[in-house]
C-alpha cells in the first residue's frame, strides 16, 4: 500500500513502525515506512499515478512522455516535505479478491 502526505505525523513512521489496517473488513498487520529520497519517491508516484492519474494532478506531478513522473516535479514534492508511505501488510490475506 502507498500513500502520501506532508503532515508532521509522518516522522512518527522513521525506521519502520508496526501498524493495523482494515482492509476488506480484515484487521491486517503490517510495517510503515517512509519514502524520502527522490528516487524512491518516483518510483512510488509512478505506480500511484498509475492506479489514480488524479493524484499525480493534485500533487501537480507531471508524468513525462517514457511514462515516468517528471524528476523536476518529484524534486518539487520532495521541497515541500511530501514523503510516501509504504505499509508492507503481512499474511496471504492481503490477496486480491477474485474477480
């Protein structure tokens, strides 16, 4: 799971904290990390846009004509203290439901 935010809270997540998240109506464990560097950063806002090309508009990150987010747009993100949060969820219950 990713998501993004440049809330102060964020710092609470350095290093890895545990975490609970409902999904599906399952009360799943999982870790929290935070994504800082550019690099990482690209490459979360690349398979976000790609589910939600709105995110990409409201953050204002560009995708460029390879298909990738635009590095001066992440850079600008990254300026204003946005981060991504990856939550890695534990278990085979995390599966997608089947179609």
């Amino acid at each position: 799971m990713l998501s993004g935010t440049e809330r102060r809270w964020k710092a609470n997540l350095r290093g890895g904290v545990p975490v609970r998240v409902l999904l599906r109506g399952k009360d799943i464990r999982g870790v929290a990390r935070i994504i800082e560097d550019e690099a990482g950063m690209g490459q979360s806002y690349e398979a976000i846009i790609a589910m939600s090309p709105g995110y990409g508009r409201a953050l204002a990150v560009r995708v460029g004509s390879d298909g990738r987010p635009v590095q001066e747009d992440v850079a600008g993100a990254r300026a204003e203290e946005h981060v991504v949060i990856r939550i890695t969820l534990d278990g085979d219950e995390v599966a997608a439901p089947a179609p």
